[in-house]
C-alpha cells in the first residue's frame, strides 16, 4: 500500500473565484488576522511584505507577496538575500 503525500497549503484565493492583483490594507488584516499596528511592524522588520504604492495616500498588497507570506510566515523575509562572494 503506498501512501499519498498531502500538502496543507493555504490560498489566499480558491483558484476557480477570479481574485484580486491588489489587497486593501481592511483586507491583509482580514486575511492574516494581523492588527494594523503588527502589520506595519512586521514591515518595518522585513518580516511582511511592504504595499506597493499606487498613489499619493493609496497603498496596496500584491497578491503574490501576501500569498507567499501565508505558505511560510515564520521564514519570510522580505529582503533580499545577498550572494555569497
């Protein structure tokens, strides 16, 4: 008998319900059950994924930083990884 291997991956979106590019802010706290104020200071610790800028008060989430986030919260960083010399 073989056993199937399960994976227990969360989606922000079921793939089959049209989703957005872009989250609000309402929705990332929505989503990752996160305050505002942890959001922003897991930003500034490069432990979320920083908004993307769309206007001059308007700031929102991709949807493949959110839902990189929500694979694997602990590990994530934001910032980029340096090559070894």
């Amino acid at each position: 008998m073989q056993l199937e291997h399960h994976v227990d991956a969360r989606e922000l979106v079921p793939p089959n319900v049209g989703a957005p590019a872009f989250f609000r802010l309402s929705d990332v706290i929505r989503i990752t059950a996160l305050s505002r104020a942890t959001v922003y200071r897991r930003i500034a610790e490069g432990k979320f994924p920083p908004p993307i800028h769309i206007g001059v008060r308007t700031c929102r989430w991709p949807r493949a930083a959110l839902q990189q986030w929500i694979e694997d919260p602990e590990s994530y960083s934001s910032t980029p990884l340096s090559p070894k010399p």
